[in-house]
C-alpha cells in the first residue's frame, strides 16, 4: 500500500480495511528490532486478557471504590492500586488512587490535589522533569519555579535550597523524578525532604516516577513511608509493557479533599480526572502483576539492567563513548551521525541519545547497533560531545 493515508481516508466509499490494518501490523513489526529509543517492555503476552476482554466496553466510571455498573472491572483495579500502595509502603489507612490515562494524568491528578489542599503553594520542579509538570501548573494556573538540573540529569538540591528560602512565607509543592527522560536520573527525595524540613516548609512532595518508580521500588529502593512521600505517579505501559497507554497514580488519602457527592446518572463519585476510565487497562495492568508477581518483575528488572550494562560495554568497545546509571535500562550515548539514526529509532536532545534497555531487548539488538556504530566511526564524522559521565556508570 503505497500511501496509507490515502487508503484510510474515511471519506473514500473503497477502503480496503483489512489491507489497513496488515498494513499498520507489518509497519510495526518492520521497525521492532530497531526501535530501541522508548520505554516500552516488549517481553510480556497481553493476548490473553485482550481475547477475553476485548470485545466489549469495559468502563470504570467513577471512584475505584464504587461498586456500581455493568460490564466494569473495579475489582481488578482496586487490587492493582492495592498491589502498587504495598510496593511503595504506603500506609493501608492512608491511600487512594486509580488506574489513568498515563503518567501525565497522574502528575495531574496529584498535583491537583495539592494544590486544592495548598492554594498559595509555589510548584518546584527541575528543569530535567518531564515536560508534562510545566504544562500541568499551567493549566491549574499556579506559581511555578524552576530548579536547575545538573548534565547527568539530576536536580541540583543547592539551587532548590536557594529558591526555597527565597519563598518561605509560601507552601511548597515540590516534584521529583524518578527515571528521567532522557538519562534515567533519580532525584534525591531523602536530600529534598531534608531541605523543606531544613526551612519548616509546608507542602507537598509528588515524584513522578513513570519509569523507573516499579524497577525501584522492587529493590526497595523507592518507599513512600521512608521520607513522607505524599503521591507518585507510574506509567503501566513502560515497565509493565501494557499495550495501551495507562498508569497508576498514588496519593495519600489525607491531602485529598472529601468525596464528591455521586454523580445522579451514574451513580458514582466523580474522584479522577477523567470520569470515565479504562477498565480494559486496569484488566491488562492486573494480568501483568498476577501472571509475574514481585519476583517475576524483580527478575525482569534484573535481566534489563544486564542488558544494558552489556550495552555500555559493548559501545564502548566500538570506541564510541556510553554511559548508565547503575540502575537505569537507559544508555547513554553522544547522538549518532544520520546514516545511524535513519536505521535506529533513538531518542534524541541535541548533543545527546539514548537506547532503552527495556525487559524483551536482547543482546543481537545491541549487537547489531554496535556494528552499525562501528562502521559510522570510520567516516570522517566529529564525535559530538558527551554529556557529563556519573562516577558509578555500570
């Protein structure tokens, strides 16, 4: 099919739907091996549940709570967000949360209800954060201060200290990240915590942990009741691999404001942002967690951070230049020259790129990206420069 455009214009009386589809079906498996840029588990079969399941409406309206309805799979999500609540050791009495849209809805969500619980609130966030938390305290019109990241991607916390005391008379609201965009990075909440107690701020601390919040907690390295985490956000199509955009975001019970009276023609509480939400998603993210558990995952984790550490290595004996934290799928590499690019699907910010080592890419991905490196590095193409190289690189 020459031009899929053409052949999908809704307003032909001729289309050739099946050919569509086949159409958008090879395009994707053309690309597979080579797109290596996003975070996207691919290791994971979700047929089963899209089999039984997807033949029909599935519509979570309302509150996860609610039990009203027909043809919804609340139970599968309240298990969910009790299966993450417990992964993040967020207190049983003090929780609530839902399956989103995506890791930008539970930003939104979050960042709504802090900012209904603290008016006057100033939101912090560094200018590595995902571009979502800018266009968020846009939209809920509040006062926003950018906080300086360092080259590796991590938030500078002397920067954050200095416009905190600058606004002390105000709440703060403060975002971290937990997986970075484009180097993975981990922001301190230990370090942020210290600096609000530090200046007796009031406010919030939300981590918008998208991709690397899951991996993390796993290890138990990433716990709400530690450091008084008060939400989180997580993607459920990054590390859960689910083949619909999804999330799940986390808030403390007690920073939300009361239940809304239900809502007279569907009879359920209007709590999320949507309203109406994807029960089939809820029904996939359920599946991942029942099928695998906390070891699958854990093992899963594992398996992607060899990779990747096998990818730096492997890169590097190209003498091309690579660098991981020693938690990240992320690699990361100064951007290739075009005849590389043109082939691999990898994300790219200037001066920088990166591949993701997400659980389902193997070592013959790698080893073929590196063959191609290889032969770019006999051209007579300048390196690009590479940012800044963490002391524990992997």
């Amino acid at each position: 099919m020459a031009d899929l455009a053409v052949a999908a214009d809704l307003s032909r009386d001729d289309i050739d739907v099946t050919a569509v589809l086949d159409h958008l079906v090879a395009d994707a498996a053309a690309t597979a091996p080579t797109a290596i840029g996003y975070p996207g588990a691919v290791d994971l079969d979700h047929s089963a549940v899209i089999a039984r399941l997807g033949h029909r409406l599935w519509n979570n309206i309302g509150d996860p709570a609610d039990t009203g309805g027909v043809a919804h799979t609340r139970v599968l999500e309240q298990a969910v967000v009790a299966w993450m609540a417990d992964l993040f050791g967020i207190p049983a009495g003090d929780r609530w949360g839902y399956v989103t849209t995506g890791g930008t809805e539970g930003n939104l969500s979050a960042l709504a209800a802090a900012y209904r619980r603290w008016p006057t609130a100033r939101i912090y966030y560094s200018t590595a954060a995902h571009y979502s938390i800018p266009k968020i305290v846009d939209l809920l019109g509040a006062y926003k201060t950018v906080v300086r990241a360092h080259p590796d991607g991590e938030m500078d916390y002397d920067h954050l200290a200095a416009q905190l005391r600058k606004r002390r008379r105000w709440p703060a609201i403060v975002v971290a990240t937990a997986g970075t965009t484009m180097t993975e990075a981990v922001d301190d909440v230990t370090r942020i915590r210290a600096i609000l107690t530090h200046y007796a701020m009031v406010g919030h601390l939300h981590v918008d942990a998208a991709l690397s919040g899951i991996p993390l907690a796993l290890d138990g390295k990433l716990r709400c009741d530690d450091v008084g985490i008060d939400s989180i956000a997580v993607s459920g199509h990054k590390f859960l691999g689910v083949p619909t955009p999804c999330g799940v975001v986390l808030i403390r019970d007690h920073v939300r404001n009361p239940a809304r009276q239900p809502i007279a023609y569907t009879a359920a509480a209007d709590t999320t942002v949507t309203g109406s939400r994807c029960g089939l998603a809820a029904a996939l993210l359920w599946h991942a967690i029942a099928v695998h558990g906390r070891e699958g995952h854990r093992w899963r984790a594992a398996e992607a951070r060899t990779v990747a550490a096998y990818a730096v290595d492997r890169i590097r004996a190209t003498g091309w230049q690579a660098w991981r934290y020693p938690h990240a799928f992320t690699v990361v590499l100064p951007t290739p020259p075009e005849t590389v690019r043109v082939k691999w699907l990898l994300a790219t910010d200037g001066p920088a790129s990166h591949l993701i080592c997400m659980p389902g890419i193997t070592t013959a991905q790698i080893d073929a990206l590196t063959a191609d490196l290889t032969a770019a590095i006999r051209t007579p193409i300048p390196h690009p420069r590479t940012p800044h190289t963490p002391e524990a690189d992997g």
